[in-house]
C-alpha cells in the first residue's frame, strides 16, 4: 500500500473548526525546526504540500491534509486517511499569551479528537535526550487511548556519524530513523502507518 495523492484540506485553530472526525489521523508533532514540513513533502511525494519556514514555530494552525493510499484490493482500490500538521512545541518568539493559546488548542486536539489513530512524535536525531521531546512524551503516554499508537521517528539521521547512529539505534530499538536529504527510513515509517490503521 503506497500513497498516491495528497492534497492541503485546510486549516483549524482548534478541534472546534476542525473537519468532521470521519477519517483516521494520523498526527505528526514535534519540537520546531525538526524537519516536520519536509518530511511531510517527501513522505506524500508533495513538494509544497506542507509549508517550511525558516523562522520556528511559524506553523500556527492546525493543518489538516487528505492522504490517498492505493491497496490491492481490487472490490477498494484506494482508501482514505489525513495527515495532521500540528504547530511545533519549543518556539521561542511568541508572546506568552499567544503560547498558552497555541497549547490550549492543541491539548484540546491531542486529547479529545476520536478519530486520531497515531502520534508520530518527531525527534533530532543529533538531539534525542531532550527535557522538552521526554515532556511530550510522557504527556502522549498519559492520554493515549487503547487503540492509539505513538511512533518516535528519529529525523536529520544523515547528519550523525554512523557509530552514533548505531548507539541511537540501540538505545531505542522501536524507533524509525529518517533522513529527508538521503530518502532513508520513509518507507519503514509509512508501512508503520498503513499497518496499523489498515492492518497490512
């Protein structure tokens, strides 16, 4: 099962002007700056389809893209799923106000939205022992429901030596390790996704 198209759906400031929860999500979070736009690009095979910005935290919004997977079911050839680009935590200027806002609505999201399937937590690969990455980690784990999952995709692998690579690898042996720049780890963590909420 691969995706074959994806396009922006729209933009939500909380899961009050949401989309109607009628398909599975699948929400990608992360600190800013970790690469979370492009991996949403190369993954969908959708260059501007998520937008990057040079200055962290400038994602906002809520935003909410529609996937479109081929199967092999002849009877169902394709099936349907969203992309959910959430704003990064961690970002430094913006007004206290304007932060407590942003992580009001995203606990919202995080914590009430039915139809979310999994968490693909983000991490730098170079940094992965971070206060704020092991914050939001033990937040996930605390409002996981029973049929949702949390992947941790290791992001910027290329940028790591190969031994420490293989000491990250060891230390967390469930993680899926990506490189954007070099293709590497984008099928594994796709087929992450589609095995779990198409069970192939």
């Amino acid at each position: 099962m691969k995706i074959v198209d994806a396009k922006f759906l729209t933009s939500a400031q909380s899961i009050v002007d949401s989309p109607s929860p009628d398909r599975a999500e699948v929400a990608f979070l992360g600190r800013s700056n970790v690469g979370k736009s492009s991996l949403l690009n190369t993954l969908t095979n959708r260059k501007g389809l998520a937008k990057s910005s040079s200055t962290p935290g400038k994602t906002q919004l809520i935003n909410y893209f529609e996937i479109k997977f081929k199967t092999q079911n002849e009877e169902l050839p394709y099936i349907y799923a969203r992309f959910v680009d959430l704003p990064g935590f961690g970002y430094a200027r913006v007004s206290k106000s304007l932060k407590k806002e942003w992580n009001k609505n995203l606990t919202g999201y995080l914590e009430q939205r039915p139809c979310l399937q999994i968490f693909v937590h983000l991490i730098d690969a170079r940094h992965p022992e971070l206060d704020i990455d092991k914050n939001v980690d033990e937040f996930l784990g605390s409002i996981k429901r029973g049929d949702q999952i949390i992947i941790h995709a290791f992001t910027k692998i290329d940028k790591l030596k190969q031994n420490d690579l293989q000491k990250l690898k060891r230390a967390y042996p469930q993680g899926i390790f990506v490189s954007n720049l070099k293709k590497r780890g984008l099928d594994q963590l796709q087929n992450a996704i589609t095995g779990y909420l198409f069970g192939n």
